[in-house]
C-alpha cells in the first residue's frame, strides 16, 4: 500500500487524470489524498469533479479535503454573493463547465459534495489542511478556525501543536525548486501546491505529489489544452 497526497488541482481534469493513471499508477489498495481546490481557474471544474465523485465507486480510497474555492464556489452556488468568488475570467471558464449561466444553477449533487468536504485530517505521521493553521491560538481553537485553515498564507510552523505531526498544506503557488527543497529537508510543514493551473508560469505549471512513506516526490507537468489564465 502506498499513500499520497497531492492538492490544488483547479479543474486540471487532463494533468490529474494522466498522473494517477500513468504516472503514479494508483491502485485500489492506495490511499489518496487530495488538500482541496478543485474548482475555478482551471479549464475543467466539471469534470475534475465527475472523475474524483466516481473514484471511489471504481474502489478506489480517496480522501478530499475542503479548499478556500471550494468553499468560494459553494457559496455562490448558495446565493451568498456578498462573498467575493474568483475574477472574471474564472468564473466564466467555472460556468462554462458546468454549462450553466449562474452559479445558482450548478446541479445539487456537486454542491452536496463540496458541502461534504472535511477541513483537516490526522493520518499517521502527518496532518493534513488546505492552507495551515494561525499557531499562535490555543490547540482547540487553532483546529476550529475554519476561515484560516482555507485562507492563511504565512504562518510559524509548531510542531508540538500537532504532537509531532508533520504538516502537509498548499494553497500557496511555491517553485518546484522550493518544494523539492522542503521534502528533501524533511521539512516540518511542506506546501504542495506546485502552482499546476498556472500554465505560463515555468517554475509552476506542475501537480506535486508526495508518497508519504517514502517521502518521494512527483511533478506532473500541466498537460492541459490551452485556455485563458494570467501570468503569475
């Protein structure tokens, strides 16, 4: 049995599927865990969705946490629109995908999915969030702080918080170079997000996955037909 982790996959249908099928090669007996953002600024939230819904219906374990656009999206799609959501040019290629004209029409099931997301998970060895924790709170109130466990940027890493945890996170688009460099120094807290969506940008433009017993890391390069985003 193997165990990874990988994250922000932002409707990166093609470069997710190609990892996991003909990289990683993951088997029913693997254990997969994805730090959130699915959705918004990539070309395919739709499908991202439909591939990891039906995951474990091929006997697959996969485990999904909630990401800060996940969360976003939701709260559109929930007519909560004093929230901001995406740019523009996101939620187009969003709506696109889902074929509809408003967020309030993206059908129930994806909605009761996103809704379904847990927020942070312990495993043996590490504990997983989409972006971190604000460590200078007391343990319980660290681990109910929703809004910074999808949203916080920076933050001092304390191991003893999470009794010995290691941490795994992403949220923040880090380099290759950089993330290599945290796994390689087995790092305390190691961000994933190798920035996959942002296709223009070099030192981005990768799915890192992380093999937690070995430690060995993977980049995927973004392999997606082009579509509309901003250099980074």
């Amino acid at each position: 049995m193997a165990r990874y982790v990988t994250t922000d996959l932002h409707g990166c249908l093609s470069t997710f599927q190609h990892l996991l099928e003909k990289v990683i090669r993951l088997r029913p007996q693997d254990e997969l865990y994805l730090l959130g953002d699915y959705v918004n600024k990539g070309p395919d939230s739709r499908g991202l969705l439909d591939y990891l819904m039906q995951l474990p219906q091929r006997g697959y374990q996969v485990h999904c946490l909630r990401g800060n656009h996940d969360q976003e999206l939701l709260d559109a799609a929930r007519g909560r629109k004093h929230l901001a959501w995406a740019s523009h040019a996101d939620r187009n290629l969003t709506l696109q995908s889902f074929g509809v004209p408003a967020t309030t029409d993206i059908p129930e099931p994806y909605l009761q999915w996103l809704d379904a997301l847990q927020y942070q998970l312990d495993i043996p060895g590490f504990t997983l969030v989409h972006a971190g924790f604000n460590f200078r709170l007391p343990p319980d109130k660290m681990r109910t702080d929703w809004h910074t466990m999808l949203n916080i940027k920076e933050f001092t890493f304390d191991a003893s918080r999470l009794e010995g945890r290691r941490l795994l996170h992403g949220h923040v688009p880090t380099p290759t170079a950089e993330i290599k460099q945290q796994v390689k120094k087995q790092a305390g807290s190691i961000c994933l997000d190798a920035g996959c969506v942002y296709r223009l940008n070099p030192e981005l433009s990768h799915l890192a996955v992380l093999e937690l017993d070995s430690l060995e890391l993977t980049l995927q390069p973004n392999i997606e037909s082009p579509y509309f985003i901003t250099h980074r």
